[in-house]
C-alpha cells in the first residue's frame, strides 16, 4: 500500500491583544474577504518558520511563539489533500501595514 500523497499545506494565524482580533480583507483571484494572516508552507521550510514569514509579509508584524491550536484537511476532487494549519499568538511587534495582499485591520 502506497502511503505518499501530494499535500498542499497551509497556515493561518490569529494575531490578538485583549479584546482586539487582527484581520486581512484578503483580495485575490482565488479567494477573497475577512481572514486571518495566512499562506503556503514552502518546501523546506519549517510549519512555526511559514507563520511567522506569512504574517509578516501581509501585516508587517513579527510574531514571536505561535501556538498550534487547530488543523482542517480535505481531499480535494483530483485525489491531492489540502491541509490547514491554524495558529495563534498575542506576542508579536511592530508597525501594522496592509499589503497588496488587503487591508489588514
């Protein structure tokens, strides 16, 4: 029994401080409106490394000990697994900014 399967991996991450949660009004062609910081894990690159590269890129904040707290997969209809994984932190510095990723608020 063959157990390789081609996986897209991803991540998302749900910045807060007290009351108050950061989110992206993502505008891409793929999909688009209110979500957390997120993107593709790169091969090679390590799951805590790809969070804290994909909130900085999209918010301009650097992250620090991003918690695992909970994963999504499916099987998409050619057979390949997309999976999800999601994270939070409310240890993070910097200067907020939006990308050409959206607006982050």
């Amino acid at each position: 029994m063959d157990r390789t399967q081609i996986v897209t991996i991803t991540n998302m991450c749900m910045v807060y401080k007290d009351d108050q949660v950061l989110v992206l009004d993502k505008v891409n062609d793929d999909w688009n409106g209110i979500t957390f910081p997120g993107g593709h894990i790169e091969k090679g690159e390590s799951f805590a490394d790809s969070v804290v590269r994909e909130v900085l890129e999209e918010t301009g904040l650097t992250i620090a000990s991003p918690q695992l707290c909970g994963i999504k997969d499916w099987t998409n209809e050619d057979g390949s697994r997309y999976m999800v994984l999601f994270y939070k932190t409310n240890l993070f510095e910097g200067e907020l900014k939006s990308s050409d990723d959206g607006k982050v608020f």
